[in-house]
C-alpha cells in the first residue's frame, strides 16, 4: 500500500514539472447526490435507446488539452459489454473509469480512486458488479486456468463466504453483489486516509449492479 501511494505522489510530482494542469481538491464540483442523478438520468436514456452521446464535439476535446474534471470515479469489471460511458451516456472527461476483471480491488485501484477524489475533485465513487460476470463464474467453478486468473478469484472468494454467511444462494447475481459490498468495505477499512478525505469533503461511495440483458444500472443500497 505504502509503495503505491509513494508510486502515485511520484507521478503527481513529476506530471506538474512538466506543466499538466490538474484540478485541485479544493476545485468545484458536482456534488454526490447531483453526480448520482446524472448517471441515473444518462442511463435512462441508454435503457430506452434515446443516448445523447455528450461532450464528444470538438470544442470538448479541445478543452481536455487543459485537464481532466471527472465528476465521478467507477470501478467496475473489464467485460466488453459493460462501458460504463455508453450505459451512462457520458462523454469525455466525465467519467474516471478503473476496470479490471470482476472489478477486483487492490493496491492500484485504491491509488487511482484516491488520484479521482483526491486530485480531480470527484465526490462519488460507484463499484459496480455485472450480470453474467465472467470473472465471478470462473471463481465459483473452482477451476483456476493460470495462476493469474487464480489470484483475481482469490479475491473474489470471500464474497462467497459473505453469502453463506447471510444465508443466500450461491449464485452468480448473489456473488456479484455481494463481491461489490466486499469491495467497499475493503476500501473503508484499508484506506484510512481515503475515508477521512471523504468525511470531510462530503465524498460518497455507492454499490451499483447492471443488467446487461435490459442495459439498466440499479443502485444498492449498503
């Protein structure tokens, strides 16, 4: 942890020497509850086939040349049927994306989500868990192709201990869900740093799951 918040203050560091502009934390920005509407909104009209498709002209990706001001921070698996700019209908440079397979939590992802809140003013962070997650599948067959593949469902595993321990069904929707819980709670309970950032900032953190069959997001409650 320490090696890749060192890692992180080093890019920072060596970014601002050679001129970026980043935002400050101290930047204005979408709160939680109007960045989560957003989504909601973006989404509905992904689910009804009415996308806007915004900020993609050329007057915005002239104005990325300046920096990045995201308005939220999503982790959330690396599945090809699941971009979270098209199931959002969002455009350049409002989404700080993090994906990986099964949307796994690590040392990484925590830097890059503290560089989101942190550094770029984001005041809400979504993990989002997918219907038919190939990552969460792979883990509950049991069988590990590569020791790679072994180490992402070694991190996936204790949310089905989570599972048997709330007495639900081992199932995939169930495990995905819960695997996402399991994430936040990693986060708050690792990153001591990151959560009295977001006590003091009024940054939130949500669980999100979509439906890959219907194209909606529904947001969990924790």
């Amino acid at each position: 942890m320490k090696k890749s918040i060192y890692s992180l203050s080093l890019l920072l560091a060596l970014s601002f020497n050679n001129g970026a502009i980043f935002a400050s934390h101290d930047i204005e920005n979408l709160s939680a509850k109007e960045a989560i509407q957003k989504l909601k909104d973006g989404n509905k009209r992904f689910v009804k086939n009415q996308a806007q498709h915004p900020d993609e002209s050329i007057e915005r990706k002239k104005e990325m040349l300046k920096g990045q001001h995201p308005f939220v921070v999503i982790l959330s698996c690396s599945d090809s049927r699941v971009p979270p700019e098209l199931i959002f209908d969002q455009g350049l440079g409002d989404i700080f994306e993090i994906r990986n397979a099964g949307n796994v939590l690590n040392e990484h992802v925590i830097g890059s989500i503290e560089y989101a809140v942190m550094h770029c003013g984001v005041k809400l962070i979504v993990i989002m868990g997918h219907q038919d997650c190939g990552a969460i599948a792979a883990t509950l067959s049991g069988v590990s192709e590569t020791k790679y593949i072994q180490a992402l469902e070694d991190s996936i595993k204790p949310a089905i201990e989570d599972c048997k321990k709330e007495g639900l069904e081992i199932n995939s929707d169930n495990v995905v869900k819960a695997h996402v819980m399991q994430d936040i709670n990693e986060l708050l309970t690792q990153d001591s740093q990151l959560v009295k950032y977001m006590k003091e900032h009024k940054v939130k953190i949500v669980p999100a799951y979509y439906h890959i069959d219907t194209g909606k997001v529904d947001f969990l409650k924790k």
